[in-house]
C-alpha cells in the first residue's frame, strides 16, 4: 500500500509581525501553508500575506485572539471558533 503526504500546515500566533512573522515566512518559503494570525493589526497582517503571495507562497488570514479562544483545525482551510467561522 502507498503512503499518502500528509498535508504540511502551519498556524502561526502573533504572525503579523516580529517573532511570529518572520516564523510565517520560513515556513512558507520551505512550502508549508501558513495561517497568519492576528487579533487586532489587518492591516500589518495583510502585508505579511502580500509578501508571502509575492513570494509565491500559500498562505490566509486567520484573526482572533488566542488568549480566549478555542479552536479546531478541520481538513485545510477551515477553521471553527466558538465565536465565528472563518473560510
């Protein structure tokens, strides 16, 4: 039997900037898609995502506030929160 590749994705907290962006960054450079989370900065966290696109990279938004939330990771590209669903 053959093994399938397990999808490589990432969620990186904090990843409009410092720390967490350059973190974003490594691990979509060596082709991991990389949710980039922010809580209050779009702004800063959009520009992460266009240099990442501009790199040729996959990656999306993904905004909440981890110190309250609880979250569940569903086959790629979805992600449910107790308090709203982002696709």
């Amino acid at each position: 039997m053959m093994k399938r590749e397990a999808a490589k994705i990432a969620l990186i907290t904090g990843s409009s900037r410092g720390i967490g962006r350059a973190a974003a960054v490594k691990l979509v450079d060596a082709g991991i898609f990389t949710y980039i989370n922010y809580h209050q900065n779009e702004t800063a966290a959009r520009q992460v995502l266009a240099e990442i696109r501009e790199r040729g990279g996959e990656a999306e938004l993904c905004p909440f506030d981890v110190a309250g939330a609880v979250f569940f990771l569903f086959p790629r590209r979805r992600i449910i929160s107790p308090a709203r669903s982002y696709e």
